[in-house]
C-alpha cells in the first residue's frame, strides 16, 4: 500500500506538468504562428507597405489622366493633344503627315 501511494505521489505531479507543458507549448506556438501571430503581423505589415506603394502609384496615375481630360474639355481644348489621342484610337494618319517605320525596340 505504501509503494502505491508513493508511487501516485509522484506520477500525478509529473503527469500534471507534462500536461501543462504541451498546453504551454501549444499556446506559445499559437502565439507565434497562428492566423493572429507575430508572423501574420509581419506579412500584414510587409502587404501594407506593397499596398501603399501600389496606391501612391494609382494616384500617380490618376493624376496624370485628370491632366490629360483638363486639357480635352471644350473650353480649353489642346488641339496638339486631342490629335494625337484621335491619331492613337482610330489608328489612321492625315493625308499631310509622314510615316518613319523604324526598327522595333529590343527588349531588355
């Protein structure tokens, strides 16, 4: 009887802890790399940085096309502008212009 409750005095304690260790364990893992640990905050941070930069770009870009629409409108009409744009979407030239073919640009 001694032996047996000897014995259960030391397994439970030491079952006990192993326990606690794996849920620890567990926790810390989680922690570190679950869908809300330290490295998705690192991938979060790293897609916000790339968003960022993607949108100072459009905005760039937006920029750009309010120019160009500012210069189209009816009250203030840049004739060099809106030739060119009608050159470009329909493709075709004046009667009075001169076509150079040159040799396509290589890529790099």
């Amino acid at each position: 009887m001694v032996v047996r409750t000897r014995l259960r005095s030391i397994v439970v304690p030491i079952a006990f802890y192993l326990v606690l260790g794996v849920a620890s364990g567990y926790l810390v893992w989680g922690a570190s790399n679950g869908p809300h640990g330290l490295k998705a905050a690192e991938q979060a941070a790293a897609q916000a940085v790339a968003l960022q930069d993607e949108l100072k770009t459009l905005k760039d870009e937006r920029a750009r096309w309010q120019r160009r629409v500012a210069a189209l409108r009816p009250d203030t009409v840049d004739r060099d502008l809106l030739e060119e744009e009608a050159h470009l979407q329909l493709d075709r030239i004046g009667k009075d212009e001169v076509v150079i073919f040159t040799a396509p640009k290589k890529a790099r």
